[in-house]
C-alpha cells in the first residue's frame, strides 16, 4: 500500500491484546471491491502468513534502521556490507519493497546514502558510486524499458539476445521448469531459495542471482522469460522493468559481457560460502537438516547409512538431482562460447564496460575459483 490509511481488503492487522502482535481478521471497507479470488489467484496450502507494512512512516524508519547498518560498515571500511556479507537469515534490509510501492522516495535513498559515503570518506568522492551502484541500475533498467512494450520478452524485445532455449515441447521442460518453482531440484541451496520465496514474497538479491542463474544459462537451460512469469508472480517488491532486466543480464540475454567469460554459479559451493552451516537451508527444507553439516549442501554425497539416519534416503525423503552440475554447465558453456563466437561477426550488444563491473554486480568473490564450477574456471582463465 502507498500509506499508512489505505484502504486494504482482506488484509491483517496487529493487535495490542494479540501476543502474536498480529490479529488475522477479513476486513473489507469497500464491500464492493475485488478480491484476489476475483483475478483467479487462490490461497496456497502451506504458506504462512508474512506482515508486510507499508507506508512513508515505515519505510522511513527502515531507511534509517538501514543507514545505521552502512554507518557502522563503512566505519569499518565495508563498502555495500548487505551484498559482500549478507545475512541470509536476518529480516530483509533492502528498501525494493518500499520503493516499488512509492512508499519511499528513490532520491531519498539515493542522497541519503550518498551523503553518508561522503561524510566518512571525505578523501575519496569517487568512490560514492560504490554504495549507490544498484540504485543505479534499476533507473538503467528502468530508461531500457522506456518504449518497448517487449522487453519482456525474448524474441521481440530489440535488445535481448535470441538464445535457442529448451524448447517448451521438450518432455523434459515442464518436469524441470515445476521442479525448480516449487524447490524440489535436489539441490538443497536453490530448494530453499525457491521456497523461501513462495511463502514470504521474498529472497535476497544473491539467492536470486543463484536460481535465476540455475535456471537458465547455469544448469536447466530454461528461458528466462519462465523465470521471470514466476517472479512477478511470487516477489512483493516484483517491478516489471527492474525484474525482467535482471533476468536479462544474469541469464547472458542482455546488458552484460558474460559470453566473454562464462562465471557459472555453482549450487553448492555458492550457497555454502554465504552460510557456510546451512542454516538458511535448514530453515527452508526440513528433509536435510538433521543431515551432518559436510552433507548439507549435497546430500547425495552421504553414504546410505548416513542417509537412513537422518532420514534423508535420496529418492525418496528428498528428490534425486534434476541434473548433475559438473556435466551441464560444462555443456553449457560451450553453448554459450558458440553464441559468443557467433555475435562476434555482428553488432555488440548492451554490456558493463568491464569484468570488475560484472564481479560487483553478481557479488562474486575475488578467490573465484573456490566458488564455482572447474571447468568453468579453466575456460575463464
């Protein structure tokens, strides 16, 4: 909602006799108006209630519980702390809600942050860009979105690269594509991201970098498009032309220099490195958690012994791997170095200006290699 008096239909409220802090009633204030029901949305079993506040009053007492956490990195010389260090367990510090809703003024955010970087760093003006840059890029995203009522969309989108995808009539494409939406890969970092984001409405930037990148040029081989029906759907803060950009640029379709140097996102490796005990996975699926540590983020690799134990028996507790990692990004790789070679001969397409840009938009390490796939390393090398 845009403030804090209006109208909501069949919303939740908190209540000062409630424990819970939360009191579930339907209220409808306008008795004429529509229901979600009436758009053909239904409630889904299994999800539980998540209270998004809106309004100016609370967005702007988040920005500056926000701002107190820049403060307090930056005077440790941490630059953009919520992206190189984020906390995948902690309620969500990022303002994408509240700007998506108007509930907070982009320049705002954009000064406010500014300002601070130039108070505490007074000797290095040139580096304020660092902790405004993904602000940055949603008002990019949002001037290429600008007269193209196709953008998206892959084939009549002018500035999205044309990439021979599953095709939807593949056998394979539903069970792949359902699989992924509903957190049943048999991946335990992507599971969770997936059902983390079904039943809150949202996920932190880098678990979506690492599912969208799993989807699509990484390890499934599905258009982005799907990826990005499914986030519109899901995501509070979904905004049209920021959500297909992203979608774009991190399936190799646009915006980016990836097909000079093809980083894939490994599905183990990555998630381990942001919570390294798996307690964000346990969180989210239920069937690995009573699994060792060492056995978290790949479950297969657990003797049957192991498995019995923590009842966890792969194939049946909890889904056999929809494809094995190793072997499809190494041939997705070189179906990316083909399309590469290919758009050689022609116009360059939408890209950063260099690999450090990339790095600093997909929060890629500077110990790469530790991160992702071998082979994938060696062609980058």
């Amino acid at each position: 909602v845009n403030s804090d008096t209006s109208a909501r239909t069949h919303a939740s409220y908190r209540s000062p006799h409630n424990k819970t802090g939360i009191l579930v009633v339907n209220v409808q204030v306008i008795s004429d108006s529509p229901t979600p029901e009436d758009f053909g949305l239904e409630k889904e079993e299994g999800n539980k209630l998540v209270i998004w506040v809106g309004g100016e009053t609370r967005a702007l007492k988040h920005l500056e519980s926000r701002v107190q956490t820049e403060q307090e990195a930056l005077a440790s010389r941490i630059l953009q702390a919520n992206q190189t260090q984020p906390n995948l367990l902690s309620a969500p510090t990022s303002q994408s809600a509240a700007l998506r809703f108007g509930c907070l003024s982009i320049r705002r955010f954009y000064w406010t942050l500014r300002d601070l970087f130039n108070e505490m760093y007074e000797d290095m003006p040139s580096l304020s860009q660092s902790v405004t840059s993904q602000l940055i890029w949603r008002e990019y995203f949002y001037t290429m979105s600008v007269d193209n009522p196709y953008y998206a969309e892959m084939e009549r989108n002018p500035i999205c690269l044309k990439i021979n995808w599953l095709p939807r009539t593949d056998p394979t494409h539903q069970k792949k594509l359902d699989s992924w939406k509903n957190g049943m890969t048999g991946y335990p970092f992507i599971d969770a991201v997936m059902r983390q984001l079904r039943t809150e409405g949202w996920v932190h930037h880098v678990a979506r970098n690492a599912v969208a990148c799993f989807l699509t040029r990484g390890d499934l081989w599905i258009s982005w498009e799907d990826g990005l029906e499914h986030f519109l759907k899901y995501l509070l803060d979904a905004d049209w032309s920021v959500c297909a950009g992203n979608w774009m640029y991190v399936s190799s379709s646009a915006f980016e220099q990836l097909f000079d140097c093809t980083f894939c996102i490994c599905p183990v490796s990555f998630g381990r490195r942001f919570d390294p005990y798996g307690e964000y996975v346990k969180r989210y699926v239920n069937e690995v958690r009573k699994l060792p540590v060492e056995y978290i983020y790949e479950p297969w690799t657990a003797s049957i012994e192991v498995q019995e134990q923590a009842g966890c028996v792969i194939g049946r507790d909890y889904p056999e791997r929809i494809v094995d990692h190793n072997l499809v990004s190494r041939e997705n790789s070189t179906r990316m170095e083909s399309i590469r070679k290919e758009l050689l001969t022609g116009m360059p397409h939408c890209c950063p200006t260099n690999t450090e840009e990339l790095m600093k938009f997909m929060w890629l390490p500077p110990d790469l290699h530790k991160h992702i796939s071998k082979t994938v390393v060696d062609e980058c090398q």
